[in-house]
C-alpha cells in the first residue's frame, strides 16, 4: 500500500514548501524509494490556467496540457519524473465532483455536507492519484497556510487518513517561519502554527523551519518542547544559495534516515552522493554569462521561474554561470535609449506572454539582437514577435502584427488558424501540452536536437499565418520545425546571425537540472562564445 506524506504550512506563504515538497521526494527516490507528488490547491477555480500570472507566478504546463503551478515545476525538476493534471487537486474540482454526483442522486438523498462527502471526496481524490503510478510514497502538498478558511476541508480529510491508516502509513511534515528579531531566532510563530494544526486535530511529525540562517541547537530544542516533537524533528531550511542544496541540508540533519524510520520504508540505494557532487560543481562554475530577459512581469522572478532554471541548468552542464539581467519591455516601450542596457549582456530572451502591453518594447528588443548580432532565444510569444519584427523590418510589411495584438493589421503574419477564428469564448482554445514536433534535417535546428522528431510541450493559440510562411522563406527566415503536418511553424531561425532561434513551444518545461533542454543549451553556449570573442 502506498504511504503518505501530508506537507502543510504556517505562518506565511511563500516560505518554499514547494521546494520542501520536493526536496523529501529527492532524499526519498535517491535511496531507491519509489516516490510520487501530488499538490492540493485550496482555491475554487477548476484549474490556474486562467489565473492572473501577477496573482499567481508561472503556470507550468504539464505533458498531458494541463495549466497547473509553478510548484509542480520544483517537483518535476527535482524529481526528474512527469506529472499529470490528475497530480492536482483543487477545491473547485472536489466541488465538481461533489455536485455533479449530488446531481445524479449519488448521495441517495442524503443531506450532502463537508463532512463527510466533501472530506471522503478529498481522501478518494488522493488516493486515486495512489493509483496511476504505485508509488511506495506519495507525498501530498497542501497549499495555503493553517488556519485559511479555504484549507479546512483538505486538513480534516488528511486528518482522518491518519486515524484510518496509523503513523506508519500517514506522516505529517509542518513548514514553518522562523524569524530573526535584533540578532535572536524567535520561536513563537512556529507554536502558534503548530497550536492551530493541533486544535484541528493534527500534530506534526516533522517541523522545517524556513530561517536565514542555521536553526541553533536552543532554537531546534525549544521548538522540540513546545511542539511535541524531539530534536530530530526540527529541521532547519535555512537560506542557501541555490534551491538545490535543500535536500542536502535537510539529508545533513539526518531527515531521511528519519522518515524512513517513522514510516518503515526500506532504503534500497543511496545515491544522494551523486545529488551532492552535482551541487559542489554548481558552486564552482568557471565562466559567466549574462543574459538579458526582456519580460512584461519583470520584478516578479517567479513568473518566469522556469526560464531562469532552464537557463541554469544549461550554464550547469557548461561550466558557467547565468547571470540574468531583468528588462522591463514597458520601459523599452516608453524609452528607446532604455536598449542601451542590452549591450552590455551577452544574449537577449523574450520569454512567452499575453497581451499587447509591453510588446512594441519586445520587438524593440528583438531588433536590437538581430541587427546587433547579439545571441537570441525567443519563446512562444517571443517566436512569435521575432516573426513580426521581421515582417516589418526586413520583408517591409509595414504594421505587419499580431491578430492578438492589432486586428486591423493589413499584414496578419501571426494569426488564429482559420478554423479558430470565429470561436468566442477564451477557455479551452488553447493548444497545450507535449506534442510532436517534425524537425528539418540540416538546419541549425537539427544539430541542436539531433533528431526528426522531438516532443515538446506547448501553451498557445496564435499560430504564423500560413499564407506569410513564403514570404518569410524568401526573405531568409528558415522554418526549421513543424507540427500538424506541416501546418503549425514550431522553430524559427536566421541562418547568417550568430544565433537567433525562436520557439513556438515551451523548451524550459522539459528542462531538468542535470538534463538541460537542448535549444537552451546551444543558446547559453553561443552567448559564452559571443562573450569569448
Ligand atoms: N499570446 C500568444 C498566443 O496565445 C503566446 C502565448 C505564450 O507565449 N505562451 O499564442
């Protein structure tokens, strides 16, 4: 039977649980346990996908086109495994289901209430995510904090999963904050936290404890005494320098050795060696490149957090470091003298995006790359700007556009396929997920992939116009890649610049951190050899 680990927060969002999360999967499938990861979203929208990226960070698209969070990100990157839209669990779907069988007299007439219909909704939730891979452990992350309205539901329902299947089988791990106040770590947040969790029924097995530095020895004991807990259970998060080296710290403090025991799971390997030598090379990077991502939510790391991890992981695997230098395009848009700042870096990336703010600002960018022969990547909205910068300024398409952008453009090189364009509605037009991508042989596409068909995933509804694709040919643009038979343009490239590559899909969600995604890499390998010259 699987087990499972319930992972709750206190105190504050935003204290990395995700990466908590991920971090226990790590030290559990580095010593040969089978591990799976499920993320519970107490919020009442079926799914992020139309969620407000300010709001909410990065949506991650999963393989099979499921628009979920920036959290399922850490997971598949830590873990190098896929997950599915069945991995998440929302509020607004339990609901769902919970209605749609009320509606079919499901309940036989049964007056339908939280408990226990909407909890055993929960309970058979997780467990049917048990069922698609039959992992030893599935861990299960709750979002939100103890004490949120929305979350009651989701604890009481793990609640009752401990008292049905014992500590043995169902273990609570509690992340909490702890503070530094005039040079002393305080404690009481993480009682209060861990009070409320209690009130509720829930006592945590385990406590991580996010702090700037180091828990000390007093400040792991106190948290010990007042929580219920001994020593071993306090685990200290403290700031590193890479999210990385989280699973190294906690397997410092003995925390899988500890889980193990608590859950009598049985270690088969150990190769958190191999997890440890990766990360002292990521400390001692030789080279350095900067990169510059132009981008709308600048300011807001975390929407583009996969970019700037897949960029790592290429730096990673070239023995450089990558610096990002973040450009708000609005201030481009504004400002022409702001592109000044894009001479000092040694590659430009436009990133995907919505929406007609701050575009003029990318396609400023992107010129400057293209006339300035600087390194360029271009993603999705970005391979999609790259084609109408060029339209207006190399083809001499004058007003050339986005239909998403201008309507009225006279030349539509960025359009809806024709059967799309009468469809009103915005949810579900979206083509997302893996898809397989035709790549041409002896094209600049080709020697990075080195294969014809690639699967990569995708999160659009804007297409090249296939009436421009001539045109663009003729002009020097090489289409190097397809999908849908031909119909849908999947890469871009300019042959004759030092490397200008745009992508229709989304390379940065198939990058893992010692498996960086190909077109990310030969992007940070040209900037390093621009950077060398
Ligand atoms: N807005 C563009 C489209 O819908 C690009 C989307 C994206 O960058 N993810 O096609």
């Amino acid at each position: 039977m699987t087990k499972y680990i319930i992972v709750t927060g206190g105190v504050l969002s935003g204290l990395g649980k995700g990466v908590t999360t991920a971090s226990i999967g790590l030290i559990l499938k580095s010593r040969g346990i089978k591990v799976d990861v499920c993320k519970i979203d107490p919020y009442l929208n079926v799914d992020p996908g139309l969620m407000n990226p300010y709001q909410h960070g990065e949506i991650w698209i999963t393989k099979d086109g499921y628009e979920a969070d920036l959290d399922f990100g850490h997971y598949e990157r830590f873990l190098d495994i896929e997950l599915t839209s069945k991995h998440n669990i929302t509020t607004g779907k339990v609901y769902l289901s919970v209605l749609e069988k009320e509606r079919k007299g499901y309940y036989l007439g049964q007056t339908v209430q939280i408990i226990p219909h909407v909890t055993d909704e929960i309970k058979e939730q997780i467990y049917q995510i048990a069922q698609i891979n039959n992992p030893e452990v599935l861990i299960v992350e709750i979002g939100g904090t103890v004490g949120d309205i929305e979350g009651m539901p989701f604890l009481e329902a793990v609640r009752q999963m401990r008292r049905e299947h014992g500590k043995e089988n169902v273990l609570f791990v509690h992340v909490t904050l702890v503070p530094i106040i005039r040079g002393e770590q305080k404690t009481k947040p993480t009682q209060h936290s861990v009070k409320e969790l209690r009130s509720i029924g829930i006592q945590p097995d385990i406590i991580v404890c996010r702090c700037q530095e180091p828990l000390q020895e007093e400040t792991k004991a106190k948290i010990a005494l007042y929580c219920d807990v001994s020593k071993i259970d306090v685990i200290s998060n403290h700031d590193v320098e890479s999210v990385y080296e989280v699973p190294l710290i906690m397997e410092e403090q003995k925390l899988g050795d500890n889980i193990i025991s608590k859950l009598n799971l049985k270690e088969k390997k150990n190769e958190i060696k191999k997890w440890k030598k990766f990360i002292e090379k990521t400390k001692n990077l030789k080279k350095k490149v900067k990169i510059a991502i132009v981008g709308k939510y600048v300011g807001m790391e975390d929407t583009y957090i996969s970019i700037v991890e897949a960029l790592k992981h290429a730096g990673y695997s070239l023995n450089a470091k990558v610096d990002v230098l973040w450009v708000d395009s609005e201030k481009i848009e504004e400002d022409e003298s702001e592109l000044k700042v894009l001479s000092e870096v040694d590659g430009i990336l436009v990133p995907g995006g919505f929406g007609k703010r701050g575009s003029e600002g990318k396609i400023k960018a992107i010129k400057f790359a293209r006339e300035k022969n600087i390194p360029f990547l271009g993603i999705c909205f970005g391979f999609q700007l790259a084609a109408v910068e060029y339209a207006r300024n190399v083809i001499g398409l004058k007003n050339a556009n986005s239909t998403e952008l201008d309507k009225d453009t006279p030349y539509p090189v960025v359009d809806l396929l024709p059967e799309q364009r009468n469809i009103k509605q915005l949810g579900a037009t979206m083509r997302l997920g893996e898809i397989e991508v035709d790549v041409k042989e002896n094209t600049i596409a080709y020697k990075i992939y080195k294969s014809k068909k690639i699967y990569e995933r995708h999160r659009h509804r804007y297409e090249i116009n296939p009436e421009f694709i001539e045109t663009f040919e003729k002009h020097g643009i090489v289409f190097s890649a397809s999908s849908d038979n031909g119909r849908r343009m999947e890469i871009l490239e300019i042959p004759n610049h030092r490397f200008f590559i745009a992508t229709q899909f989304h390379p940065e969600f198939k990058s893992r951190p010692l498996k960086p995604a190909p077109v990310f890499k030969a992007f940070v390998e040209a900037c390093l050899n621009k950077k060398g010259e």
